[in-house]
C-alpha cells in the first residue's frame, strides 16, 4: 500500500481557456476542471488534444474521489457529518496498518467484527483497533450463550461488504449491533467508510444512532 499526491492537472483561469482541435472541428472548453466539446476551427491540434486528454484523466480521478459508498450515502441522508480519508491499497491490509498509512492515533481507530451466535443469528462489535474481543461479554450484550466469528470468506456473503472493507453502517441486512463502552470517552472515532481505502471520521454516538447499535463492554 503506498500514498500518492494528486498532481494539480487543470489550473482555471479567470476566462475559458479554448482550443481548437484541428481534427473533427472540436473545441475543447475547459473550465473549473470541467471539459466540454462543441463544434469549431481549426487550431492546434496537439495542445488540445493533450489538454482533453488531461482534463479527462482528472474527470475520472475526481470520479473516483467522489463515489460514495452505502455507509456514506446514510450519513448523508440522515444528516450526520462526517470526515472521509482516503489511502491507495490493491490488498487487505489490518485496522493497525491502514492507521499507520494514514498517520491516525490507534486508539480512534476501530475495526468491525462479525459473530454468529449459538442462536444462529449474526452479531456486529465495533471495537479499538488493538483490543480483541471478550466473547463472553459479547455473548451477554446480546442476550445469547455463546458467539463465535463468521469465516473470513462469508464476511461479504453476509454483510455486503469486503474483508478489510467492512463497517457497521448500511450492511446487507440489519444486525444487532454494539459498540465497545471505551468509544463514549471519544470526541471522534474512526471507521471503514465501507470499502478497502476509505475511512470515515464521526463522532461516536453519530455511529452508534446510524448502525442502530448500543454501547457495551464486549473487549477484553
């Protein structure tokens, strides 16, 4: 995993920068990084087509930036604010690594854990990125007897999300869900934002009120 800087690729100016483009009578109109053709003259066509090349590339980068997932859709919708970080990862990577790409403190930092009960139901925790959980007490927060973890492999069966990309907010279906106690003392917490290179910022009982969840002590 590694982080990159997005150069600057269009820098708007105070008019529409034009340019004609010798080939098809185009004319590229670039303006505050938004790039439309319509007809024209002959002009340059080389400068053009790099600048629409470029202008391009932008477009799709920014698409990129901008697409939002089901967790972040539900923020907005129920009006709740929230900080989104991004990081460049082709892999899984663990709670504590994606902390230490993005130089966040560990102990905002949370991972989202999925249990199955002896009642066969599913059962979200929501717990510090360095903590492991006490099953016992996750077991009595939830009213059953015992919890044991999913297989890593039925994580997106069950939840819609992927491995390393899993948050409490907007799963498939809704689970009953519980926080560790120790996120009350937070300002802010942060979780995935619902897929691998997205973190959301919010504060603790904006999660709780938007993964439907309850406070309890469930690590060890």
């Amino acid at each position: 995993c590694y982080f990159f800087i997005l150069p600057v690729i269009i820098t708007p100016g105070s008019a529409n920068d034009k340019i004609n483009v010798k080939n098809n009578y185009y004319t590229c109109l670039v303006m505050h990084g938004k790039v439309a053709k319509r007809q024209g003259t002959r002009y340059n066509n080389h400068v053009c087509a790099d600048r629409y090349r470029q202008a391009q590339e932008w477009r799709k980068i920014m698409a990129k930036k901008e697409a939002k997932t089901n967790a972040m859709r539900i923020l907005e919708t129920e009006g709740i604010p929230f900080e989104h970080y991004t990081y460049e990862c082709g892999e899984f990577v663990d709670g504590i690594q994606v902390a230490d790409l993005l130089k966040l403190p560990h102990e905002k930092v949370y991972k989202t854990l999925v249990t199955q009960g002896n009642d066969h139901n599913y059962y979200v925790f929501v717990l510090p990125i360095e903590g492991e959980l006490d099953f016992k007490k996750c077991a009595k927060s939830v009213g059953v007897k015992s919890v044991e973890m999913i297989h890593v492999k039925d994580i997106q069966k069950i939840t819609g999300y992927i491995r390393g990309g899993c948050t409490s907010i907007g799963m498939k279906k809704q689970y009953v869900t519980r926080i560790a106690q120790q996120a009350k003392d937070l300002q802010t917490m942060i979780v995935s934002g619902g897929r691998i290179g997205s973190q959301l910022e919010l504060k603790p009982e904006d999660l709780c009120r938007a993964a439907k969840a309850e406070f309890a002590e469930i690590t060890q």
